[in-house]
C-alpha cells in the first residue's frame, strides 16, 4: 500500500525507475540517495551573514527581525533526536546564550551602556527579555530626542500668522503701469484718468498771487487819516 502511494507520487519518468522495486523502504532509500541535497552551502552562508550582521542605520525591530529568520532558517537545517533528558535542555539553554551573544554583538555602540547590564545578568537573560529591555531604551531615546520648539520659531510662526480676522492674509496688488503698490493696473489713475474733481498726484496747482497783489492794491489806494490831536485851547 505504501509503495503504490510513493509510486502515484512521483512524476511518471521517476516512477517507471522505481516500479520493479521490492519494498517502500528501498524506493525511499533509492530516492534519498538521488535527489537529496547537501545544504553546507547554505548553512555557511547563514552563518557567514549572522556573523556580519550589524545594526548600522535601521531600527532595533528591523535589526532584530533579520536576524531571527537567519536563527530560523538555520535550525531547520538541523536535526536533533527527540529526547527528555537534560543534556538536550542543556543543548537549547546553550544555543539561547550564543544567540543572545550574537544579537548584542551586533548593536551599535549607543546601545553599550544597557548592554553591558545585560551581560552582568546572573543568569543571562532570553533573547526576549533582552529585546523588551533594549526596546524600551529604544522608546525613551526617541521620546527625550522629540525637538521643543524655540522662543524664536514661536515668535517667526506668530509673526508670520495673517492680520486679518478671517484668518486669510489681504491681497497686495501691484501695478505694472506706474510700477506703484497699492492698486492694480485696472484700478491705475495714470493710466485710465482722475475721477472729477481730484487734482493729479504729480502736478499740484501752482499757488494764484492775486490775493497778495490786491492786499498790497487796496493798502496803496486807502487814504491816510492824520489822527486828531488835542491842545489846551
């Protein structure tokens, strides 16, 4: 039953190679040798990436991340017998150290302080518990590093607020006429006339000297009254 399973399995080229076989054990057998695989390759290029991995300019969680799944991907490639004893707890409890020593490695020198408290752990903690503590060191640092605004960026923002009540700065019209602020080209005397009555701006009128000659006309033809004096008589 078990070789007609493996034997509907396969693709049909392979299944002919393996159709006179006399047990599923020699068929699996037949297959591992064929078509396994060596993965050292592999595993010496995730060792060779752990070793070299640093956290450089990405965040904690990014560093952590890629690393974990070079931790993943390295632990299926190895088997361990299924055993109770405590020499594989022993096994695991010294794979959890290597990595914890393979994760602080890696931070940055910012990171010295906290890492160093960690290593004076007895006992050295898990790799969780040591990125909770580096995480919220993380934390702190953004929250203290957030930048106050100055006095001087308060008073430019206020200065710079508009005027007006409606909260919309007033319009500046310029004309290209006279090349004078204050009005638009539509709006130019210059250009399109004064209203009545309304004086140009460049000429001013030239002052009338009639009141002063007829001031000085009627001081010249007023005759003189010689005053009356008074005597004894």
């Amino acid at each position: 039953m078990v070789l007609s399973w493996i034997a509907n399995s396969l693709d049909t080229e392979i299944a002919h190679s393996v159709l006179y076989a006399s047990s599923a054990h020699e068929v699996w057998v037949d297959l591992h040798d064929r078509f396994s695989q060596k993965n050292a390759p592999r595993i010496f290029e995730i060792r060779r990436a752990i070793s070299s991995h640093r956290q450089g300019t990405s965040s904690l969680a990014t560093y952590y991340t890629l690393l974990k799944g070079f931790w993943d991907e390295l632990a299926s490639y190895d088997s361990y017998p299924a055993c109770t004893c405590s020499v594989l707890q022993h096994h695991a409890e010294l794979l959890q150290h290597d990595r914890l020593l393979e994760f602080l490695m890696g931070l940055n020198d910012s990171y010295t302080s906290i890492r160093n408290q960690l290593l004076l752990m007895d006992p050295l903690p898990s790799i969780n518990h040591a990125y909770s503590l580096l995480l919220q060191e993380e934390r702190q640092r953004s929250i203290l590093a957030a930048p106050e605004p100055s006095l001087t960026q308060s008073a430019l923002a206020a200065h710079g607020r508009p005027n007006s009540k409606s909260g919309r700065p007033k319009p500046h019209y310029h004309c290209d006429f006279c090349g004078l602020d204050g009005h638009s080209e539509s709006r130019c005397f210059k250009k399109h006339g004064y209203p009545p009555k309304t004086p140009s701006k460049t000429t001013a009128p030239a002052p009338s000297s009639t009141p002063v000659r007829s001031l000085a006309a009627s001081v010249v033809d007023t005759p003189v009254v010689p005053a009356h004096t008074f005597t004894t008589e």
